[in-house]
C-alpha cells in the first residue's frame, strides 16, 4: 500500500478563486492510501516545495499528488523536488485544477467538484505509480541549422563560436536568405548587404561550419542527441571545390532570358548564374530548367571558358547522411502571393509592385542600379501609393490573407517612404494604412521623423481599389478621419504583402514531428518561458519559421537558439524518458504485431529460453523493447493482443484507475 | 443554467503534445466549457486502448471523446492515424450494441486551438445531453 501526500494549491487566487481549496484538501483526505492532505497558497514557491519535502520525509510517503496547475507547466518541478526528498520522481502525479478548471469554471461549487475528482484521478493513478529510472543515451556534438538566411547565419556563427561543429543546409545556390535582398534596414538605415555579407563571410571561413548550399534535408530519424538527418545535395553542375567563383561563364552563357529571382524576376540572368556578387559560396549553379546543354545536349559553352575544368554535366543529385545532437529550425518566411488582391491590379499593371520588389529597385545591386524607375517605363515615379497590410490582419477575409500581423511592414513602409522622400525630394509619397504599429527600440521616432521631417503623407484609411488607366493608376481609397472618398493619379503602387512561413516549412515539420499553428508557423514549447525551443526535444526555433519579425528579433532569438544548442551539446549523456513500452515475456506470444505499429524501430524479437514447470527448458519467440529508442508513444500497448505490452508511468491499470475515479 | 438539469459525465482522452496543450491553452484564455468533461492525460491518442472506453461506459460515462494531433502532425509520426482506424472500428461496434454514434467522437485539437477545444467541448458535452443519460453497457454493480 502507498502512503500518500496530497498538496493543494492555491495559485494565489488563480485556482482558490473559483475552487475551494481547503475543501478539496479535506475531501482528499480519506481517499485510500492518502495520510496527508494539505494546501498552500503557491506550492511551486520555495517554501511549498520545502513543505512537500518535509511532508515526504516526516510521513514516509511514498508518493504524492500535486493538485496544480498543468503538468506541462510544473510536473518537472514537482518531479525535482521529490528527488530531493529522497522519493523517485516518476512517483509525483499532478492533478491540473488551474489550466482544465479553475479557470474554465466560474462558480465555486462546480469547480471544487472537479477538482475533487480530478484530484481522486490522480491519487488512483500513483497507487499504482512504480519507480522509474531513466535511460542515458550519448549526445553526437554536431547541430545543424536549416536554413541559412540571418537566422542560420547567427545561430550557426553562435554555436560555432562555443566550439561546436555545425552544418548549415539551405536550399538557394547562397546562404544569405532575404536580408541578402534587401536595400536598407530600420530603423538605422544602414545598408542591409554591409552588415549581413561580412557575417557570410564569416561563414565560410569558419572551420566549424559547413555549408550545404543548393541542398534540403529529406530525412529525419533519430530523437534528441542522437539525430540521423539525410541531406539531398541536388545537383548544382558544377563542381564546389573547384570553382574559383570568376564569373566568366556567367558572362558567356548564350542563355540570356532567365527571370532572376533574385531580382524578383525584374530583370535576367543566364542559366548558369551566381545569385549576387557576394554569394557564399561563391559557386556558379547551372539551372537545369533553362540549361541548353542539359536539355538537349547541345552547347557545351560554360565547359568551354571554364579554365579550371569545373563544370559537370553528368551530376547526380546526392545523399549524405550525418549524425547531429540538436536540429534549430531557421527556415524563414516569403510574402504571400498577389494572386488573391486582384483590386490593387497586382497582375495587371508591372507598376503595383510587392514592397520586397521596391527593395530591389532601390538597392544598387538591383534591376534598376538603385534608380527608382517605374518597372512599365522606366519613367522616374512622381506619385507613389503605398497601401498597408495587403493580407495582414484580414480577419474577414481570412481565406484570401492572414488573420496575424506580419509586424515589419508598418517599419519597413516608413523606411521605404523616407528613403524615397530623401533621395527624390519631388515625389509624393502617400501610406494608406489601418493602424501604425511601431513598437519597438526608436522605432516610433523613426516613424514620426517620416511624417514630420519627410512629409511623407499618411492616411488613415484602405485603398479599395486601383485600375491602370492612361499610364497611369488610378488609387480610390477612403480617409476615414476626413470622411472622404480620395483619388489619386499614382505612378507607382507598393503593396505590403503579408508575410507567411516558407512553403518547406510544413513537409519540415512533419519530419521532425516538430508542431505548428494554424497559420503554419512553429510552435514553441511555452510560448513565455521557452520560445526558442519546440515541444519536440532537440529542435529549435530561430527566426521567422516561429512567427513574424526583425531583423534585432531574428538575431536575438538566433543567439538564444544557440545558447541552447550549446547547453545541450555541452552534455555528454542524455536522461530519455523512463515512460516507456515493456513486455512482459510471459504473457507475449511473439506474433509481432507491436514491432509494426512502432513508428521507431524500437521493438525487436529474441529467441529466449524459458525453464517450465516440469524442469524442462522451451526456446520462445518474445519482443523485447529498446528502451533508448522508444518513445513512449503507446501504440503497441493498444497492437498487443495477449497484453503483455504495458506502458511505464502510463500503465493499463493505471489508466483504468483514472477512468474508474471519475466515473464514480 | 437550471439547477436540476440533467449533467452528463464526459471523459475526455488527450494527447499530452497537442489536445493537452491546448486544453490549457483553453484555459489560459479563460474560454469555458462544462465541468462535465474530465480530461486524462495519454502521451499519445494511440494509447487509448478501446477497453479504457468500454470501461469509461461500464461505469456510467454518457460520452467519450479522443483528442488527439491533426492527421499528418502526431508528435510520434503516426499515432493518430492508428486511433482513428481503431475507433472507427470500435464506435461502429458500439453503435451497434446501443451506444449512440454521437456519444464516442475522435477530434483533432493542436496545441494552439484553445478555441477548438472549448467549442468542441461545449458542442460535444450539449450533444451527449440532448441525448440523456447513457443506460447501455452500463454495469448497475458499479452503482451502489
């Protein structure tokens, strides 16, 4: 028979505001097995957990149950807390009375009814809990980062810096992702290429980074410490280590109409191409959609000027394999597609441009060599419209855009309209806008010195509607703080496109079983206390694959992603989780039923030799679990026709412990 | 709310990486949802093995509802597709001992459909009392 302590807590009015507290310790009290029963206004505080510490040793108990918040908040805490009592922590059972009740139900009668029960759930539960040790499992020292745009770049820079090796997987020829693209940053306006290429740089010349430019991850297996990730290398046609990056057959390519998406598809490269001039690494990829050569067979022409003989036509896509500890998440985001915004005449008229595409046409690198020109005309642009949250915030319209606030845009607005404002003095500039959202470290002075310094004009109000009429784009958008209908002959119209997680990101996460919200952003292990971090132990969130951001966002929370790689590469084993499958080789009969719903591999068969009754011996088939690659799903407990499959800490009997407590 | 009307008891099975969570997540918005239902935690929804619902019924459960991961994003890969053949199997077994079909439901709740899971909770328990009081499979030796 258990001895067991009960400690109800208050969660300061959090849960006695709507359960009673004292009643629910006193209800407790004489259910079997149960020699204390207890409540405290905050049990996780340093005298609560003082006070089940000395509840532990002074009753001899054997186990108790926390009726608390969720588990997923302080079962941890409660687990530790009975260690240091001396107790095994897998022995601590957690009845959730805040998150599943006080703050679901409004009266009290009805709340500390619940909590009764759900407290009589779990005391039925540990009557039954068992000791349990967890395994160790080695830790591989190597992480990985997916994706290698701002993100990557400083979380790799970051881990690689504390001595650890790190690979970075992108799938562009160049790491460098869409700050690469960018002309200038808020709210300092320094050149985006000035600060982002010298950490690419940085990069490539580190011997602890590799970079698998041009590449995807296809596979992953493995669990926390112990990854086994394939990486597909796609054929890039050219060889890396050879490459001296001159450019020349860039130049000689007879394959001169190749929208450049670098440039957003403004202008043109060659099928064999080099993203931009400061591309890490610097190799030239043949793109075998356009390539003559690879399509029919027929020009040969890069071969041909290449003086170090790097060109190879018959590459084969590759696959490698690596072991890594810890995986971080960097993969980014894109604007979302104009398709659906067809009353800003996205596709009618080249003059509506994306917001990312003006980055372009101001950035000297770009179609235009910096000079704002209309992309129809190359006219310099006199009046320019921008209109605010192109499917941001669309909770109306949630099936054309997103319900979320891409957050940059309001920013990078202000920036564009005053950069256009300094470097033009002539041209109009107007922001059609819902709200202005600049939170943020000088961001809201940044903002202001766009209206007061530049006379940019912002209008409260959406733009219903433009149509290209004359060479011109008739703007009619409303100023809901003068109540007017306006319209405006514009030149130039730029959208701000809302932002949404890389397409790769979904296949991504299925992968690494890692999850997402609804809108296909990852979801962190506590949104508060542990945002870097996904609910899947050993993959991290860096970046915009976690929600929309900044630039000091994204590097901050890369920095905070690789202090936690870094924690966990600094380990050199590993507790798992002692909650796993056991059989029991009396009762299996060895159909193998449960090695073929294990998502892990984890269930073999052994041939065992058992003593009978009669003294004889008998060889019997029987599953036997690894318990360093099991999971603990629970699949096979249900396959298992003779029942001898059993879940640690999650047990049949267990279970039906809990559903008889609440069915009583 | 009537002071007598009839309350159903409702066990709810969730899985601790996606329909727990957002569970919670309910909670920390403050969306409510009737105390009738009562939550156990399984790591996944695949570990509810169809006797925990058979015995749920046996002692006087008036619904049983599985939240688990939505297809395509279980926490172990392919859980959740092993419980939704499972209960299909096991609700058209039930169906045909008496036991309404909308008494037993399988929903996927991710971690950050708090929302979903009140309004699934709210839909599901207002459902199992418009049906009234489960009679079927109950064993009257639990009833003192």
């Amino acid at each position: 028979m258990q001895r067991i302590g009960v400690f109800v807590c208050h969660c300061g009015t959090n849960i006695a505001g709507t359960v009673d507290v004292k009643a629910v310790a006193e209800a407790l009290k004489f259910e079997p097995g149960v020699v204390v029963s207890t409540d405290y206004q905050y049990m996780c505080s340093q005298a609560g957990q003082e006070m089940i510490k000395e509840a532990i040793i002074e009753n001899k108990l054997t186990g108790i149950v926390v009726c608390s918040c969720s588990p997923r908040m302080h079962e941890a805490t409660f687990r530790k807390t009975a260690a240091a009592a001396g107790l095994n922590p897998y022995m601590v059972e957690i009845a959730n009375i805040r998150e599943q009740c006080s703050w679901v139900h409004k009266d009290i009668p009805t709340g500390t009814e619940k909590a009764i029960i759900l407290g009589k759930a779990a005391i039925a539960k540990v009557n039954l809990n068992a000791p349990l040790t967890p395994g160790e499992s080695p830790v591989t020292k190597r992480a990985l980062v997916i994706g290698g745009g701002i993100a990557g770049i400083q979380t790799a820079l970051d881990i690689a810096d504390a001595g650890f090796p790190v690979d970075i997987v992108e799938t562009k020829p160049t790491i460098g992702g869409k700050m690469a693209q960018l002309d200038k940053t808020f709210p300092t306006l320094d050149c985006a290429a000035c600060i982002l290429t010298p950490k690419m740089v940085d990069v490539a010349t580190n011997d602890k980074i590799r970079i698998f430019s041009y590449s995807e991850v296809s596979e992953v297996n493995g669990f926390v410490g112990n990854f086994d990730v394939t990486i597909k290398r796609r054929a890039r046609y050219v060889k890396e280590d050879i490459c001296t990056g001159c450019g020349l057959c860039t130049e000689k390519c007879p394959q001169k109409k190749v929208p450049n998406e670098f440039n957003l598809n403004m202008d043109n490269r060659r099928a064999i191409y080099i993203p931009f001039a400061q591309a890490v690494p610097k190799v030239a990829t043949i793109d075998p959609e356009s390539c003559t050569m690879l399509k029919t067979g027929k020009c040969g022409v890069c071969s041909k000027v290449c003086t170090v003989g790097a060109i190879d036509y018959n590459a084969k896509d590759e696959f490698i394999t690596e072991k890594y500890g810890a995986i971080v998440v960097a993969t980014g985001f894109n604007p979302i597609s104009m398709d659906k915004f067809d009353e800003y005449a996205y596709s009618q008229s080249k003059d509506v441009i994306t917001s990312l595409e003006l980055e372009r046409l101001m950035n000297a690198a770009g179609p235009t060599g910096g000079t704002l020109l209309r992309p129809s005309d190359g006219e310099h642009p006199h009046t320019i419209v921008f209109v605010q949250c192109v499917g941001s915030r669309c909770d109306s319209c949630a099936e054309k855009g997103k319900e979320y606030c891409s957050k940059i845009c309001c920013m990078y607005t202000a920036k564009h309209a005053m950069l256009i404002r300094d470097k033009y003095p002539d041209t109009d500039v107007y922001v059609f806008y819902i709200d202005v959202r600049t939170p943020g470290k000088n961001f809201d002075e940044f903002y202001r010195r766009a209206v007061e310094e530049y006379g940019v004009h912002y209008i409260k109000g959406m733009v219903g509607k433009v149509s290209p009429e004359g060479g011109k784009l008739k703007v009619r958008a409303s100023d809901l703080i003068d109540g007017k209908q306006l319209n405006i002959d514009a030149d130039l119209v730029v959208l701000a496109a809302a932002i949404e997680p890389d397409k790769s990101a979904r296949p991504l996460a299925t992968m690494l079983t890692a999850s997402m919200d609804t809108n296909d952003f990852f979801t962190e292990a506590h949104p508060k206390l542990r945002p870097v971090e996904s609910p899947t132990a050993g993959v991290y969130l860096s970046g915009t694959c976690q929600g929309p951001k900044d630039i000091p966002e994204t590097v901050s929370q890369a920095g905070a992603a690789a202090s936690m790689v870094i924690a966990l590469l600094c380990k050199d084993k590993l507790t798992g989780n002692p909650c796993v499958a056991h059989s029991d080789e009396m009762m299996c009969n060895g159909c193998s039923t449960c090695e073929k719903v294990c998502p892990y591999g984890a269930i073999t068969y052994i041939d065992k030799e058992f003593r009978m009754p009669d003294r004889t011996t008998k060889v019997r088939r029987v599953a036997q679990v690894n318990e360093a690659v099991c999971q603990g799903c629970g699949a096979c407990t249900v396959a298992c026709m003779s029942g001898a499959m059993d879940l640690k800490g999650f047990t049949n009997k267990q279970i039906f412990a809990e559903v008889d407590a609440i069915c009583k | 709310m009537q002071m007598n009307e009839y309350k159903p008891l409702i066990v709810a099975f969730c899985c601790n990486w996606c329909s727990y969570a957002g569970a919670d997540l309910a909670g920390n918005n403050r969306l409510s949802y009737p105390a009738d239902v009562k939550i156990i935690r399984v790591p996944c929804s695949c570990r509810v093995n169809p006797m925990f619902i058979l015995r749920a019924f046996q002692k006087g459960a008036d619904g049983v509802i599985i939240c688990g991961c939505h297809p395509g994003d279980c926490h172990y890969t392919s859980g959740n597709y092993y419980t939704r053949r499972r209960m299909a199997l096991l609700f058209s077994m039930l169906e045909f001992l008496g036991i309404e079909r909308e008494r037993t439901r399988v929903e996927w709740v991710s971690a950050a459909e708090g929302a979903k899971f009140a309004e699934t909770m709210n839909d599901f328990a207002e459902t199992v009392a418009a049906l009234g009081e489960n009679k079927r499979l109950e064993d009257l030796r639990c009833k003192k």
